[in-house]
C-alpha cells in the first residue's frame, strides 16, 4: 500500500508547504508522504519540471503525490504528460478548495457544484493515469444533500485513494468537521479514505481514526504549529513514549524555517510575512492570553519579530509546548490561502 494503514500524511495547503518546509520535517520526522500545493492548469499552463524536480529532491525518500485542480481535461492531460516522466507516487486532484476566487471559476470546490463535469474529469484522468489517483474532497458545497452521489461517483471513477475534509465547501474551516460523513466514506469506498479537517494532535489523531475507521489523515495546519507531530505519532503507534519539545525548541524550529525558506536574501517584507504566515500557528499554543500572537502579529520589523520570540520562548526555555492549540485563540484560516 502506497500509504501504510493509519498513517499520517502532510496536506497541501498553497504558499506554506513548499518543498522548504519538507526540508525540515525531513529533520523533525517525516510524514508518510506528501502531498504538493496545488498545481492550476488551465489552458495556457503546463506544469513544469523545475517545479516537480525540486519537490521530488527535497521530498527525499518520502512518497510524493502532486496536486492538481483545474477543469479542462485538455489542459490537465498536457501537465499528466510531463508527470509521467517523473517517479512521483500519484496524483492528487484537487474537488476541495474553498477560496472563493477557485470555485468561482468552476474548478477546486466548486466541481462539486457540477457532478457531471467532475465525472468527465475523473474519467478523463483514470485513463490517462495508471499510478494511483487520489481526490481530495469535501462532504458537499452547501450543504451534504449531494454526498452520496459524490460517493458513487468516485466509486465509479475506480480511484484509489480519497482525502475527505470534513466540512462543505461553503464551510471553509469553520466550525467543527462532522468526521460521520468520514465514516460512511470509509464503510461504503472500496479504496482507502483519509480523514481531514482540525486533527491537532496525537490524541485528536487516535479519536478520529478510532471513531470513523478512515485509513489514516492528513494534516495541514497542525504540522506548522508542530512540525514534530508526525515523529511522535510514530512513536505512539509503536507504543513508545515521546517528550513534548520546550519553547527553546519551538525558537529554533523558527531559525530554521527562516534559513529553510532563505529569507536573509529576501527583502525585509518577504521575509517578514512569511515568518508571520508560520508563526500564526505556532503562537496557538504559546500562551493562553494570545499574548504572543498580538504582538508577533503587530510586529514591524524583523528586529521586532525577532525580539517578541525571544521575550516569550526563552525566558523560560525548558517550558513544555503545548501539543494543543488554546481553544480561543484563531490563525484567520480564511486568509492563509489554503487548498
């Protein structure tokens, strides 16, 4: 199986997992595989190969799945082409993304608006590729009344693997997901489903494969706020004890996300938002108050950034990090240009 039974993999989520970012959780501990941001490909777009040959080196010996979302299997069938010529695992296409400004042309989300041209699609891509195909999806648009067809429908493409967030397009990340529909996915597919939508954490990890018998799950967000997670469900499966990092570790986690991205020669600004862009999580669990997250967020300069993080993760360095967001405190998911 190209992905082992109860295994946790990296979502794709655009602007954040980045082959950079793989670099480090090369270090940290591994997911079992990765699934690249989307790629659009429309009609005056061909994928390229720098693009998949610097994700299949930074990947490493993790399995790489690449994302696509578009609606024009013309178009699609161009970029299958020069994929085939690369050892990636599989395909990935993208029926899930939420952003307004995707579905609205009729491609991500928004295909689940069209049953009918996203069965062409499928069709159209289990033909032209024989690796395995995965569709990451959503339990509907407005609402679910469809989800038993979209069921039928991928059942009928002969797919191989599903990613089910469990929320509808019109949801965003809102809300909590209703992981149900996760399980009627898992006791109706023939081919295995992973589970996705706020799994934060080794113990949230266990309750939804447990609740709804999925294959496994994807995480997005929570591998940024702790890109250790991935290494500490591996241990749980294998009824080892791990060690919660400290905030010194967190501060260093940090330093290598700036060196990993190459930001000392990126200008001040680049360099600054995408430090916040990754930070916007990790401040989840720093401090209930979101004392932190205030003040890393409003912070102008690098020198500001720099000196908020040593305020609050090494005054007390050995400080546990919490493996959990607080409650009350929010990373605005719906300005992080997600997939």
């Amino acid at each position: 199986m190209f992905i082992p039974e109860h295994g946790a993999v990296l979502a794709p989520m655009r602007a954040l997992t980045q082959p950079p970012f793989w670099r480090i959780l090369n270090q940290y501990g591994p997911p079992d595989a990765y699934f690249s941001e989307f790629v659009r490909v429309h009609e005056n777009y061909v994928i390229e190969p720098p693009w998949i040959e610097e994700a299949l080196q930074a990947a490493g010996s993790v399995p790489l799945w690449i994302q696509l979302m578009g609606n024009s299997l013309k178009a699609l069938t161009a970029s299958i082409r020069v994929l085939k010529r690369y050892p990636i695992v599989g395909l990935d296409f993208n029926v899930g993304c939420p952003v307004p400004k995707i579905y609205k042309k009729q491609t991500g989300g928004g295909l689940l608006k069209d049953l009918s041209l996203l069965k062409t699609l499928l069709a159209g891509l289990r033909e032209l590729w024989t690796k395995p195909l995965c569709v990451k999806f959503r339990i509907g648009f407005n609402s679910t009344e469809d989800f038993d067809k979209i069921l039928d429908l991928l059942i009928e493409s002969h797919i191989d693997l599903a990613t089910l967030h469990a929320r509808t397009v019109s949801d965003l990340y809102k809300g909590q997901p209703r992981y149900e529909y996760v399980t009627q996915a898992a006791h109706r597919c023939p081919f295995p489903v992973l589970a996705n939508g706020s799994i934060e954490s080794v113990e949230s990890i266990e309750r939804v494969i447990q609740q709804t018998h999925c294959w496994g799950v994807m995480l997005g967000r929570s591998a940024f706020r702790n890109p250790w997670i991935f290494s500490q469900w591996k241990s749980f499966k294998a009824n080892q004890t791990f060690t919660l990092p400290t905030l010194m570790d967190v501060y260093q986690y940090l330093q290598d996300l700036f060196l990993a991205f190459q930001l000392d020669k990126k200008t001040e600004i680049t360099a600054l938002g995408c430090m916040k862009r990754f930070t916007n999580f990790v401040g989840l669990s720093i401090d209930a108050s979101g004392t932190f997250l205030e003040k890393m967020r409003t912070a102008p300069t690098l020198k500001t950034f720099w000196s908020v993080c040593k305020r609050h993760l090494l005054q007390q360095p050995n400080t546990p990090y919490s493996d959990k967001p607080f409650p009350q405190l929010h990373a605005y998911p719906n300005k992080e240009l997600q997939g």
